[in-house]
C-alpha cells in the first residue's frame, strides 16, 4: 500500500507544480 500511496503523492505534487 506504501507505494500506491507514494504514486499518489506523487501525482498530486505534480499537480501541484503544473499550477
């Protein structure tokens, strides 16, 4: 589950950055 939620930080700070 550790790494599900790794992608999903990931792509929130992604996000984040195309802000």
């Amino acid at each position: 589950m550790e790494g599900e939620i790794q992608d999903y930080i990931k792509a929130w700070v992604q996000v984040t950055l195309s802000l």
